[in-house]
C-alpha cells in the first residue's frame, strides 16, 4: 500500500492509498478558497448514565444531499473543485470539514456546564475523518471487488494505528453510514473514522460483561460467545478465519456480526491472510443485504475495536445491521427503544439467517 500525504487548502490533511505502485504521483492542489476551520465542540458528561455527549452544534451547516454532479466526494474536474483534488483516487482520508471532534479544538471551556457542576465540561478533543472507498459515484461497498475491499481493510488498520497513538485518544471506531434512511447526507461511497477521547457506552457495556463472566466462570465470554454461534442456526457466511451469523438476542431488523476466529483486539492486529478471509465473507454478507428487497437495504456497518485501555479483554469484531423489517418499512425507535433503551425487535434472529442465507444474486 503507498500512502501520499497532502493538504487541502484550508490546512486539512488528505492522504492517498494506492495498491499500485504505478499508480500516478497525487500531486493536484487544492484550488478553493477555503476559510480555516474552526471547531467548537464541547463533551458533556451525564451525571446519571455516566456516559459523555459530544455537543457540536456547528455542524449545521454541513452539506446536505447535494445532487450527483455537486457531490464534493467524486474527483475534481475543471471548473469543478472537489474534496479530492486529484481527477481519480482509489481510496482517500481526509480530515472532515465539519468534525464533531478536532484536534485543535478550542480548548477555553468551564469545568462545568452552567448550573450543574456535576456535568462536567471538557473541549471535544478528538479526529473525525472521511474514508472515501472509490471514485466511482454509483459503486456501493459491495460492489468494490476482493482488491478494493482489501486496500479499504488495510486502509482502516492503518489509520487505527496512527489514530491510537495520538496522546488522549481512547478508541477508534471506523464505520459506514449507508442509504438515505440511515441518515447519510452524503451518498457517494464512503464512510468515517471517528477517535474518542472517551470509550464508548457500547464498548463500555461489554467489558462490565466480559468481566462479570470472567469473574464467574473463569471463561472468555467472548470466546464462548464465537463458539456457540459458529455451531449454530444463525451463520449466514463463514470460512476458516471468520464467522458471519446473526446474533441471539439481534436488536435490528437484519443484524449480523462478524467475528474473527483467532481473538485479535484491532485491526491492525489481523494477518494478511485474516484480511482475505474478511473480504471474502464481509461482500459476500453485503450482498446479501443488499438484495434482500427490491430495494437495495440502508445499513449501518460498525467496527467494534478495543479501547486503549482494554486491548486484552476484547475480541474485534464488526456489527452489520438494518432499520429496514419489511420492503417499503422501517423499523423505528419507538417509546420503549428510544425512551427506556429496551428494544422490542420486528423479527426473528433464526428466520433472518435462513432468509439471507437464501438470497442469490
């Protein structure tokens, strides 16, 4: 992989990855008269759930839905400054426009919010960057190929990498936001890298859990967790180092899990060989989402990788999962999802396995 790095004009970083080594010198500049980004984020901590709220209200103004021919994530061309200044990229990072979290956020915050000093204050101290897959417009993920897909896996350990080491970040969570009813703004292929200066409520949740069965069986839970779904009724896909299946207790409509079968915490932490096997069985999953339906279906792919501070507890894997029950609906968060966290799910976890099991395309 070569990585060329530059910088947009309005001192963002943007960084070309290129699986050929004949591939052109990523020389083109930015011809925009950007202003300099300034961002004002602020976390604040919720004395109650014990959990930080990232509050970034500048992000208003970002853009929205832009038709395909203004789309800022497609390649330059004359007259029509981009992004990406080059005419055509194979996979580029850059720093997004409108972060929730910078690393040269302002730092002059309170302790406190204003009337509760047990909120506390601190300034959103974090990197958001934009993984843009191709420069094809029209080319969803699974659609990519074996060696884009890969480029992208290593893409991702690479900037796990990079992105850990940064002195106050926590963890770092790469994921895509797919389709319009996901809530992407953007519909080029693409997809975000986001590093916390906190670890998450998700992450958080299954280390209590990890470590409650820890102290209770003297097992991994983890472990347990891979070899009771590898066996059963659930796996839609599987090859020799990874397992795709939908999980017992699946909160979404069409949710699947992707595990690893050697315990690694990150990314960067897979073999040449594991990154092969997960681009093997990750399209082949995506696939079958996306003809399901009549319609390709909106999904959400989540790395979940370890915290800083936990990297022997945790077991990488990726949650891949879908608002859409039903062709032409929904499943939205209702009174109990949303107001109490309880979910109530439209679907049974073994008919969606057998039922993706089944789609061919």
């Amino acid at each position: 992989m070569i990585r060329s790095t530059r910088q947009l004009s309005d001192g963002r970083e943007i960084l070309y990855f290129d699986d050929d080594r004949n591939a052109p010198a990523r020389e083109a500049t930015d011809t925009r008269d950007l202003p300099a980004v300034t961002t004002r984020s602020e976390l604040r901590f919720d004395p109650l759930l014990g959990e930080w709220v990232v509050v970034a209200a500048h992000r208003q103004t970002r853009t929205f839905l832009p038709p395909a021919d203004q789309c800022p994530l497609c390649p330059s061309r004359p007259g029509r400054p981009s992004e990406i200044p080059e005419s055509d990229y194979q996979v580029v990072v850059f720093e997004n426009r409108f972060p929730s979290l910078a690393l040269d956020v302002v730092r002059d915050v309170p302790p406190a919010v204003p009337g509760n000093p047990l909120a506390e204050l601190r300034p959103g101290f974090g990197r958001c960057e934009v993984v843009c897959f191709t420069s094809d417009h029209d080319r969803d993920f699974f659609q990519l190929g074996r060696d884009r897909a890969r480029l992208v896996v290593d893409v991702w350990a690479e900037r796990t990498a990079e992105l850990s080491a940064i002195d106050g970040v926590q963890q770092v969570f790469c994921f895509e936001n797919h389709g319009e009813e996901i809530g992407v703004t953007l519909s080029h292929p693409h997809g975000q890298i986001y590093a916390y200066p906190f670890v998450t409520p998700r992450v958080a949740t299954v280390l209590g859990s990890v470590r409650r069965h820890r102290e209770a069986t003297g097992g991994d839970l983890f472990a347990d967790v891979v070899a009771a779904e590898r066996s059963g009724p659930r796996v839609v896909a599987d090859n020799e180092h990874w397992t795709a299946f939908v999980p017992a207790a699946a909160r979404w409509p069409y949710e699947v899990q992707l595990f690893p079968t050697r315990k690694v915490p990150d990314l960067p932490a897979l073999t040449g060989e594991e990154r092969d096997a997960f681009v093997e069985v990750y399209l082949d999953v995506l696939g079958r989402f996306a003809h399901r339906f009549d319609t390709r279906m909106p999904y959400i792919a989540s790395w979940n990788q370890a915290p800083a501070q936990a990297r022997e507890d945790w077991w990488l894997h990726l949650q891949l999962f879908s608002f859409r029950r039903a062709p032409g609906k929904l499943k939205y968060l209702a009174g109990s999802e949303s107001g109490m966290g309880a979910f109530v799910t439209d679907t049974n976890p073994e008919d969606v396995a057998e039922q993706l099991r089944a789609v061919t395309w």
